[in-house]
C-alpha cells in the first residue's frame, strides 16, 4: 500500500486559511501605516492652523496694548494672563535692534537669541515662521514696524522688525481628541474587516476548497480500489470549479472506456473477437482447480489448420484472415455455451471442455472437425475448403498440469499432422518419448524466448605449446546455477524445427563477444545445423554480417559433420567453396565417426579436421584408435588440413598427441566450456 500514500502537503483549507489570515493581516498593516500617517497629518494641520489663530489672537491684543502705548509692565501682565488662561502655551516677547537701541537690552534675551536660529532667522528676514515639533507648534511672529508705531518707537523706521512674539502651542490635548476618534474608526473599521475575512474564508472553503478536496478523496479512492465508474458531484457556484469537476468527469469516462477496451484486448483476439492465449490459459488453470476440488474430468482439443500457409501465400493474409474470422464462426457454432473457445495461435485453436469424458471429447473433436471439412468458405476469391488437425488430450489421463497439458496436445496435434492430417488424434500408450521430445522442445523455446540459451565457450590450443588458438562456440540453456548442454536437448530441437534458432542464438552471442574485443585475435568454431546450412540466403550473409561487426571472416571456422552434409551434398559443396573465397573457413566434425568421412575429403574443401572424440578418448590404450588417429592426421596432413584432436582428458593423451604431431587440441583436460564472464 506504501505506492498509494501522500506525501504531506497543505491541504486546500489550510490554503483558504492562510490566504484569508494573510489578507487580514496585510490589509490591517496598511490600514495601521496609513491611518497613522493621516493622524500624524491631521495633528499637524490642525495644529498649524490652530496655533496660527491663538498667536494672531495673542499677536492682535499684545499689540492693541502697544498701540494704546502700554509700558512694558503691563504688557507683561498681558502675556501673564494669557498664560494663566493657557497653561500650556508659552509666550515670549523678543526684541529687535530698534527697541534695543531704544529701550535697552533684556540680559536672558541675549542668550536665547544667540541659541536659537530660528528667532535669528525670522529677526534678520521678518518672515513668520510655523516650526512643529513632537511637543508642540512654535510659531515666531515678526513685529513688523508700522507709521503708527513710530508715535512710541522714536528710533525705529517703517518696516524695521521690532521684535518676535514667540508662540509654543501644545498639540497633546488635540491629539488625545483625535486619537480617540480616529481609534474608534480603526476600530470599526478592524471589526468590519475581520467579519469580511471571515466571510471570504467560509466562502472560499465552501465554493473552492470543498470541491478539490471531494475531488482528491475520490481520486484516493479511485487509485486505492481501482473503481473508475465513480464521479465527482459538479454543484458548485463557481464556474471553474465545476468546470474542473466536469472535466474530471470526462476523464474518468475516457480512461474508463479505454481501461474496457485495454480488458477487452488483453483477453481477446482482434480478428475473430475469440478469447486469446492469456485468458485461455487463466480458464485452463481454473479448470485444473475445480477438476481437483471436485473430480470432474475435462478435455482440451487442440486445432490447427492443415496447410494454411498456402491460403495466404496463394490469396494473401486479407483472405487469411476471413478464412480465420469464417472458421471462428463456424466453431463457434458446434461448442457447448459450458466449452470455451480460443484462439491461441496464427491459424491454431484451442477448445476446453468442461467435465468431459475422453470419449465424450472424441466425439466432440471429431464433430468440430468435421464441421470445418464441410464448410465451403465464402470469399472474394471465390469458395475456398480447409481442413483441420485435432488433437485431443484428456485431464488427468495425459497431464496433471497446465504445462504438461500443452505439451501433451502438442504431441497429439504432431501424431495427426504425421498420421495424414485432417483427423483427431490422442495419445495412446508407449509416446511417452515423443512427450518428452515435446517437453524438452518447450524448454527451448522459453530459453530462446527469455534469452537463457547461451554461448559457451571451450579453448582449442596448440599441441606444441597449449597457447589458446581458438574457441569452440557450444549452445547452453541456462536453468538458475545450472547450465544444460547441448546434447540433452539438441536432438528434441532437430526434432521440432528449432536447430536453426539455436544456431542464431549462439552465433549473435559469440558475434556480439567478438565485437567487443572479448576473445582476444582468437578464432571461433561453430556448429552448424541442416536447418542453417540449407538455409542459403542466411549462409552467404554471414560474411557481410561479420564485416559489418568490424569481424573478418577469416576468424570464423563453420563446423559441419557427415550426418549434415550428405542429405544436401552438391549444394553445400558449391556453398563452402563461395564462402571459403570470402575468407570462412571450415571444419568436418567428428571425422571419422561414419564410412563416408574419408570420402568427403577429395570432395569438399575444408581447412580443419576434427577428430572423432571416442578415438582420441582410448588413444594411449588400444591401438587401433591410435592407428586410426595417426592414419587421419597424416591423410589431413598431406590435404594441407590442420588436424584437431577432440575429447582430451588427462595429460597421457595430451603427451601421446603431441608425440602424433597432431596440430591443435580440446577437451576437459584442458578447460571446461565457460560463458563469456568467466574466461
């Protein structure tokens, strides 16, 4: 179950969340730096205005008293009053160059003018100065003089600056009152603002996050059992959320369609609409299971079409294929609705019969048999007849097993194709060699199929000084940690047509080790079949395919024995004189072996003799095998052949062999056949 965990993310409401919090709390810093700009604004504003009012005030009634030629007494207690009136505001007087060289100089005014750049600044331009601060507003007014000052201010002229009225306004008490009206707003406004964020999150939660999070548990679910005929509810308010799910829908219904289409070609054939292989082989197993449960006997009768390469060739593979779509028709039409139909092969069928008897099979067989002799097919090409081999297998008589059970009807489809074609076969007692051909050919055909069959390589040195001159490539199925040799299976292989197969396994395997430089400059040896060498096309491609690896020809040695070359003699002779002009060269087997060995040398033209092993394995003890050997070396010899002496087993024979002047040897005694890792 770990494939269907997720991986911890933020859920969609802790989104909506997150969003409306933030936009909050965003929204209440902008609305925090702006109201207290404004507040600041205001204080200020309201300040400057009202501090201008006040000292014009205090401007205006100072200077009624000095137009009513007040002594400098009374307009102190002027300035006392309006003190006492404002606590907080503060009133100085200052005076200028004309009422000091008038009236005289005030000691603490020389210090604070001589401080304070501002009172100098509004002194020398005679401009009014409004100066805020954060404890209050400073407003310095020049006294500027007029005609009718001059009545009092004898040594002043007009438009010369008497003096400053020097005003500090407090802006505590405004700001309090104005603080708290703009404090009650905030807070409103704040209470507003979170009811709208709120809203907004239910509403998002709602409308959006609760459709994707029904979507997604329903994906869960969907991915968790596999039920694609769910749907997701499209209710939604908002237009692309149920677009999304409409969407989602679609795509569920199409994946849905193409998943029953994806079951229906899995399990059935495209052509004839019948159950396929796969899903025969699924009906057979579960027929096993209820035969052992309740001992029911069933049969499978295996069909294959007599000659139906010769319809395609003839008509061609559209006309094959209606032959096949007809015959399907015509089957379909002779099983009981209990019997399952299949096909499981180009032009090969395969029927189950449920709970039947092998003489209840017999006759069902050979009814489907008959039906398609009958049956004059109607094509284009006009009314075509087939006939069909049966071969009818009985569980558990024939098999206790799937796979026994198709090899068994291999065997008999094999005993009615040998036996004339057209007609039902079983097996009866005393083939058990040909299910064991049959069992063994299986066993190929899946190396072959799962790359299991393999080149082994064995060493063939030079007698004189044992430097590895060559390798004979040898065929292998590999079963785990064992490795099966040719000759348990080679002949089951010749048998069932598969000779040739193994043949291309193992020379593209020992190409392939060639290519890369594995082997060194040695040489290869390769056994070759009769299913290869009267494969023409194939064998004059072999020195073209060698080029092409960047291999040269002249490091391939083709192995044929007398059990080969005979049946095809004149053409394998023309054959082995055009490759050997390529640079191939070639080797007889197991010379000597039969009565034509010696025959064959004034006919074919090879460059290697290769020994018969059961001579070379009694060499040092009986000496007719060792007349023999010596006989062979030297006819090779005075042939211009190099002779290969087979089957060495322990160092006497390898001394004797030397002795003999035999040229190059192979056998246990020198290595073991190994794979291509292990050399």
């Amino acid at each position: 179950m770990d494939e269907f965990k997720f991986k911890a993310r933020i859920s969609i409401t802790r989104v909506v969340f997150l969003l409306s919090l933030t936009a909050t709390i965003l929204a209440l810093g902008v609305v925090v730096l702006i109201s207290g700009h404004v507040r600041e604004k205001s204080v200020q504003d309201l300040a400057r205005d009202e501090a201008r009012q006040t000292s014009t005030l205090v401007f205006e009634t100072l200077y009624a008293a000095m137009r009513k030629g007040w002594s400098k007494a009374e307009i102190g207690e002027v300035i006392t009053r309006l003190q006492a009136a404002l606590p907080d505001l503060s009133i100085h007087v200052v005076r200028g160059r004309p009422v000091i060289e008038q009236f005289g100089e005030i000691a603490n005014d020389v210090a604070i003018v001589r401080h304070d750049p501002l009172l100098q600044e509004v002194l020398a331009s005679g401009k009014e100065t409004l100066h805020p601060s954060p404890t209050g507003i400073r407003y310095l007014y020049p006294l500027i003089v007029k005609q009718e000052c001059l009545v009092c201010h004898t040594a002043a002229k007009v438009g010369d600056i008497n003096g400053v009225i020097d005003i500090v306004y407090p802006v505590h008490a405004l700001k309090v009152s104005l603080d708290y009206v703009l404090n009650t707003v905030l807070a409103y406004f704040f209470a507003i603002l979170m009811l709208l964020s709120v809203a907004l999150y239910f509403k998002l939660k709602i409308f959006v996050a609760r459709p994707i999070t029904n979507m997604v548990t329903l994906m869960q679910e969907i991915i968790l059992h596999t039920d694609l005929s769910r749907r997701v509810e499209s209710k939604g308010i908002i237009a692309e959320v149920a677009d999304l799910s409409d969407y989602f829908n679609k795509l569920l219904r199409t994946v849905e369609d193409y998943q029953h289409r994806l079951e229906d070609l899995s399990i059935r054939d495209p052509l004839t609409r019948l159950y396929n292989r796969r899903k025969f082989d699924e009906f057979l197993d579960h027929e096993i299971d209820r035969s052992q449960r309740h001992g029911h006997p069933f049969c499978v009768a295996q069909i294959d079409l007599d000659d139906f390469k010769n319809i395609n060739d003839t008509f061609g593979h559209p006309i094959g294929d209606l032959v096949l779509k007809e015959l399907a028709s015509v089957l379909n039409r002779e099983v009981r609705r209990t019997d399952m139909l299949a096909r499981v092969g180009a032009d090969e069928f395969s029927v189950l019969l449920p709970e039947t008897t092998m003489e209840e099979g017999i006759a069902a067989a050979e009814k489907m048999r008959q039906a398609i002799a009958d049956c004059q097919l109607g094509l284009p090409v006009g009314g075509v007849r087939i006939t069909a081999s049966v071969g009818l297998v009985g569980y558990p008589e024939n098999a206790d097993d799937a796979q026994k059970l198709a090899i068994a009807a291999d065997v008999a489809i094999y005993k009615a194709k040998r036996s004339g074609k057209n007609q039902v076969a079983v097996i009866g007692e005393g083939e058990d060699a040909t299910v064991a051909i049959f069992s063994q050919g299986e066993m190929v055909r899946s190396a072959l199929a799962e790359g299991r069959l393999v080149p082994y390589y064995q060493p063939i040195v030079a007698a004189e000084d044992g430097s590895i001159a060559a390798y004979e490539v040898l065929a292998r199925v590999v079963d785990g940690d064992q490795a099966v040799c040719a000759g348990d299976f080679i002949e089951s292989a010749e048998e069932l047509g598969l000779a040739g197969e193994i043949d291309a396994a193992v020379f593209d395997g020992a190409l392939e080790a060639m290519a890369a430089g594995k082997l060194g400059n040695a040489k290869i040896f390769v056994n070759l079949s009769a299913k290869s060498l009267t494969d023409r096309e194939r064998m004059m491609s072999i020195p073209d395919r060698l080029r092409a690896a960047g291999v040269s020809p002249s490091r391939v040695v083709l192995e044929i024995t007398e059990r080969e070359a005979l049946p095809h003699f004149g053409d394998i002779v023309t054959m082995i004189n055009e490759l050997r002009s390529s640079g191939l060269g070639f080797a007889l087997d197991d010379f000597g072996s039969g009565f034509s060995s010696f025959l064959y040398l004034k006919y074919i033209t090879v460059d290697y003799v290769k020994i018969e092993g059961s001579f070379i394995r009694h060499v040092v003890t009986d000496e007719r095998d060792r007349i023999m050997v010596e006989h062979i070396h030297s006819m090779a010899r005075r042939f211009g052949m190099i002779t290969i002496a087979e089957f060495v087993e322990d160092e006497n024979t390898m001394v004797l062999l030397r002795k003999m002047g035999i040229n190059l040897c192979q056998g246990f005694h020198i290595a073991m056949p190994k794979p291509i890792h292990r050399l």
